[in-house]
C-alpha cells in the first residue's frame, strides 16, 4: 500500500472557490428559473482586448506554417515576452534582468509550486485573512504557519512584529480579500524585518494593475533591499483579462543565495529554474504571443480600458454600501470590497443568506481565514448590468 500524503487529512474538504462553485450550483438545479449574479470568484467578465486577440491569432498562424513552427519552447518563457516584462518594470521605475523572470500559467501555480524550494521546517508567516493557496498549499507540505492579524484596527495591513522570527513571509498587495494596499514605508519595513531575520518574502502583486494612487508601490522591488529578501509573483489574469487564458510570472532575482547545512552557494533563481526546466515545459507560444501583446502601448491602453471599467463597478458597490450604512474597505486600488456582514451575520450564514434571497453570490470572509469570519467580499469583475442589479438587490434586502 502507498504511504500517503496525511497532510491532506489537515486540509478543509473542499477549496474555498470549489465549495461555492458546488453550493450555487446546488442552488440553480433546485432553483432553474432563478438569475444568479455571480459576483464571488475574481473571474473577469470583458472580452480580451482587440491587439491581444490579434497576436494570438498571429500565434495560431504560426503554427500552420512549417519554417514559423514552434515546438518545446523555453521552460522559462520567450525572450520576447521576458523582455516585454522587464521593459514594463522599467516603466514603474523598477529594474529587474530578463533571467530573473519566470513566465508560467499565473500566480497560483507559482505561489503553491514555489514550496518545492523550501525545507519542511521552515516558521512561515501568513496574514489572516489572505488568499487561501498560500495556506493550503504550506499545510499540504505539512508546514507550521503563525498567522499575523490582518483586522480594522490595523486597517487590514500588519505590521512586522520584531520579536517573532520567521523564515517565509507572504505579503499580497493590493491585498486578495481585504483590497487594502501597503506604502513604501510600510513595505520598506517588511523588508527590513526579512533582511534582519534571513527570510524570504513571497510576494503576490496580481492586483498591481488596480493601484489608482501613484505613491503606492507597484512592485516589492520598488524598495530597497527587496532584491536580496523577496520574490515577486504576478499574473495577467486581472491586468489583461487572462483567467482562462493564462499566463503569469515570477521575478527571482539572482541576489538570493544562502548557505545550505553543508555549506554550499544555493541560488533560489537557480533552483527555480531547475524545479521549472524539470516540472514544467512552459507556456504556449500562442498566449505568449498574446500576453507580449498586453505591454504594447496598444494593448496596454486596451487594458487600461478594461480596468477603468472595472473600477465604476467597484465604486457602485462601494456606493450602495455606503449607503446602506455597511462598513467596507477596499474598492480603490483593488478590484474587491470587504465588508462587515450586515447584523453580525457570520460570513457564510451571510452567502446562503444572499443567495437564497436576492441571488447574489460573493465570498465570505470565513474562506480567507479567522479574521475574515465576520467579513464578506465583492469582486467588481462582474458586467455593469449586473452589478448594479446586485446592488439593488442588495438594498432591498436590508
Ligand atoms: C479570487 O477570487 O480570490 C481569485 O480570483 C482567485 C484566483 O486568482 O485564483
């Protein structure tokens, strides 16, 4: 008999965004004249701009002709589409080499994968609440977390606390749920904190496209130092709209190296790009052509374009909580609002709630731990019409 995985048996039974896919499911079978809005897993609703639809195109074209052909391609991505990214950075101020970036199927791959690189004892330090790969994937590889309080009264934004000692940190800002999003000075001291202790930050910055005020750092590389504590994890999922699509990538810079027990250099770019070249083959050549598209001017525009739109969904939810007096955060340099369930409802006592009375699906807070049970979230990825229609079944519900 195999010897299995017994962490598994740590794991709560389903995913977070599986258990609601299998809860609104169940409601639509019973209920099939209803009308659902879905505005609960961060899945975008507007098409791909017209520049990337049409590079992917010239992918596709590709293929059908014998001299343009691509097989294999580089475990680590294109040239074209490393330099895409690097020339992007340069563009927030940021520098970071072509060998450094890792371009893969998006953010929760790399953000679970990247534990392969890392020994089982390691004290890792993860914010609750926060997106729930982070911790599952860490419990998988039977893993102790200690978990920082991410609440109102620090404005769901924790700080270091110096006296604990970690190994692993995993920051995401603009923040998955809570929306809140950290400043350079804040950042600057996390960085502080991994430098003084050895650890890593692991830091996931797939809602950087959302950062509406300029003084908010884009990149955890925008600090000093961070080029020798931390990897940075993005995605075009919400930037260009590529969640079915696909396509993401890890900057590792060449600054990370620690001693091994024996004493031996061990670069993590290194040993990234030995656990990518041996467990992965890379990205299609048909969405790296389309997602080199997305830094274009054209296709960046394009996707700006998709944004704003994204944002006014955001404001009318904002808007309709307001008025309604619910407590919420987030909405401004995020995609999600983060809201107190309204009569101290727990968060999923609040999602069948909503469901079953005005079928509106979101998250509850309860999903992304502890802190979260009292909490509920909103994606503004939703279509206008529906949003609004969200909101108004909202407000009659209350
Ligand atoms: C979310 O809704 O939290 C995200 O869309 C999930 C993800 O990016 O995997």
């Amino acid at each position: 008999m195999p010897k299995l995985n017994e962490n598994y048996l740590n794991l709560k039974e389903s995913y977070l965004f599986s258990e609601i896919t299998h809860r609104v499911n169940s409601y639509t079978k019973s209920n099939p004249d209803k009308k659902v809005i879905r505005l609960g897993i961060g899945d975008v609703t507007l098409a791909l701009g017209p520049k990337i639809i049409s590079q992917l195109h010239e992918g596709v074209d590709a293929l059908a002709g014998a001299e343009s052909f691509k097989g294999y391609g580089p475990e680590q991505g294109y040239e074209f589409l490393r330099e895409a990214i690097v020339d992007y950075y340069c563009q927030n101020g940021v520098t970071i080499a072509a060998d450094e970036v890792f371009v893969s199927d998006g953010a929760k791959s790399d953000t679970g994968n990247i534990t392969d690189l890392f020994a089982q004892d390691n004290i890792i330090l993860i914010p609750d609440p926060v997106y729930p790969v982070y911790v599952d994937t860490n419990i998988m590889n039977g893993r102790n977390i200690i978990y920082i309080n991410a609440t109102a009264e620090n404005n769901f934004l924790p700080m270091p606390d110096h006296s604990v000692h970690a190994d692993i940190i995993y920051i995401c800002s603009p923040n998955n749920p809570t929306g809140a999003a950290y400043n350079k000075d804040q950042l600057a001291e996390w960085v502080k904190y991994a430098l003084e202790n050895d650890a890593i930050i692991l830091y996931d910055s797939a809602y950087e496209c959302f950062i509406t005020d300029e003084t908010l750092p884009r990149s955890i590389f925008a600090i000093e130092g961070a080029q020798n504590c931390a990897i940075e994890f993005c995605s075009l999922s919400k930037t260009a709209g590529f969640t079915g699509t696909r396509c993401g990538y890890t900057i590792v810079p060449k600054a990370l190296n620690f001693t091994a027990s024996n004493g031996a250099k061990m670069s993590l770019n290194a040993m990234w790009n030995r656990r990518q070249t041996t467990k992965f083959n890379g990205v299609s050549y048909i969405v790296q052509k389309g997602a080199a598209a997305v830094f274009s001017a054209e296709g960046m525009a394009q996707c700006k374009a998709n944004i704003k739109y994204y944002q006014e969904n955001a404001r009318i939810i904002a808007k309709g909580l307001a008025q309604k007096n619910i407590r919420y955060f987030g909405g401004i340099n995020s995609p999600y609002i983060w809201f107190e369930c309204p009569n101290n409802m727990d968060s999923w006592d609040f999602f069948d709630y909503l469901l079953n009375n005005a079928q509106v699906v979101g998250t509850p807070g309860a999903g992304f731990g502890k802190n979260g049970l009292k909490y509920f979230r909103l994606t503004s990825f939703g279509n206008r019409e529906n949003t609004i229609e969200a909101m108004e079944r909202i407000d009659k519900l209350f």
